[in-house]
C-alpha cells in the first residue's frame, strides 16, 4: 500500500472520508497513532452517524505540517 505524503497524494478518484484503520495504513502507523493525532487536534475527524471518518485532504494536510515541523519525518 502506498504511503501518503505530500509527494504522494491519495487517488483523486477515491473515496475523501476514510475510516481510521484505513488513515494508519496509509501512514504506516499503528490505529492508535491515528487515535492520538485525533485526541491531540492534529488530525480532524467527520461523524457520519455513529461512525467516525477522516477527510483525506485533512489527512494530507497534517502529514504536510509534520513533515514541515518535523524535520521531514512524517
């Protein structure tokens, strides 16, 4: 599965919301590190119902200012 980053943007014709699990593989992280970027403001979310979703442009937009913010290490 390919690694979002700001060279690497997700398909355009994909979906824009994304579950969670989908967010961290594409991060490369653990579901939990998606938690925490929610918990701690990096990352918006939309509720659909019950369910909770990521925006891709909000995904790629927080792995843009961690990239600048962190040296490149997204």
């Amino acid at each position: 599965m390919p690694v979002l980053t700001p060279s690497r943007p997700l398909d355009p014709d994909g979906p824009s919301l994304i579950t969670k699990a989908k967010a961290a593989a594409l991060l490369s992280v653990n579901e939990r590190t998606v938690e925490r970027m929610i918990e701690d403001g990096r990352l918006a979310v939309r509720r659909v119902g019950p369910l909770v979703r990521i925006d891709v442009a909000d995904l790629d937009r927080a792995v843009s200012i961690g990239a600048r913010t962190n040296g490149g290490a997204a």
